[in-house]
C-alpha cells in the first residue's frame, strides 16, 4: 500500500462498489459503518448472516488455496532445475 496510496485506496472502493455491496445486499444486509478496509454489517436474521460470510470467505480461501499450490509447483521446478 506505501508504494501506491493512492491506488489501493481506488482499488478498495472499486472492490467494495462491485463485489463488497452487492453481495451485502443479496444477503438482505445493510453496511452500518465502514472502518479502513474493514466493516460492520448488520442482518436481519443470522441465517443471512452466515451465507454471506461463507459467501464471501470461500473465493478468498480458494484463491488463497490456489496461489499457494502454484508458490509450490513453482519451487518444485525450480528444485528439479537446480538438481535439489
């Protein structure tokens, strides 16, 4: 973020706008107060409350996921490369 203030900054509301909002909606849930990167979200009922949260944490872990197996095929070939 100290590299491009200014552009995270842009990328989060971006975020926010496209996927953060519409999501909180289709879930019936309103934003109370937003906190930096973070944010309060109120539901009506704690059924939409988790869907959305699992909604929404579920493409993190599964990009987290992702990005982990390819840090480990990619040290996999640099192995093989080295002969290690």
């Amino acid at each position: 973020m100290e590299a491009d203030e200014a552009g995270t900054l842009e990328r989060l509301k971006d975020h926010r706008r496209r996927v953060f909002d519409p999501c909180v909606a289709a879930h019936g849930g309103r934003v109370v107060k937003l906190m930096g990167d973070g944010a309060l979200v109120e539901f009506g009922n704690v059924f939409d409350a988790v869907t959305w949260s699992t909604s929404t944490s579920a493409p993190s872990a599964s990009t987290r996921a992702s990005r982990r197996w390819s840090r480990q095929q990619n040290n996999a070939s640099a192995k093989r490369r080295d002969g290690s």
